[in-house]
C-alpha cells in the first residue's frame, strides 16, 4: 500500500515539474489511458485486500482496459459520436464503487481496532 501511494506521489510531483507538450487532438486517448490505469490500480488495491491480486491477472486487466478504452475513442472519432463517454462512465462507475468498497474495508478494520 506504501507503495502505491509513493508513487502516486512521485508520479504527480514528476507531472508538474516536468514540460510535456502534447498535441491536443490527443487529449481523449490521454484522459482514456489516464482513466484504464486509475482504474486498474484501484482494482488492484481490491485484489490485494480480498487476496485475490496474481499479477497476470493485473496485467490482462490492464491491458484489456487501455485497448477497449482507446478503442472506442478511435471509433468515436472516426465515426464523429462521442463513443468514448461510454468507456468514461463505465470507468467512472467501477473507480466509484471500488473506492466505496475499499473505504468499507479499512473502517471495518479500523472499527476492530478499536
């Protein structure tokens, strides 16, 4: 878990300090690729706690994110529909509800504690 959160850490402060240009046509496969890896991670921090975490599993999940997440974006745009928003919400409702679960998990263990 220390993990994570330092490079978490690590990777916002390198975001801020560092001067990456991008061409803004790229600015929904960046929020999808940013949205995969969120959600990814999250579903790993899940796993570790149910004891479920193997990391091909991860990995698969990863992948399988990013590419039906880029995807659709590049259907979208070719098809000139907001596609993508599909993958926006399904990984907004899955990183809402993994939290929700992850934050019921350390206030049970939390309350036997106490």
């Amino acid at each position: 878990m220390i993990y994570v959160a330092a490079g978490l850490i690590l990777g916002i402060v390198a975001g801020l300090n560092l001067n990456i240009l991008y061409n803004p046509d790229y600015i929904v496969y960046i929020s999808l690729g940013i949205l995969a890896i969120l959600n990814t991670i999250l579903n790993m921090l899940y796993e570790n706690k149910t004891g479920e975490l193997t990391f091909p599993k991860s990995i698969a999940f990863l992948l399988t994110d990013l590419f039906f997440a880029l995807f659709l974006g590049f259907v979208g745009e070719q098809l000139g529909l907001p596609i993508y928003l599909a993958a926006v919400f399904a990984f907004g409702n899955n990183i809402y509800k993994k939290l929700r679960i992850l934050v019921n998990i350390f206030l049970e263990k939390f309350n036997k504690n106490k």
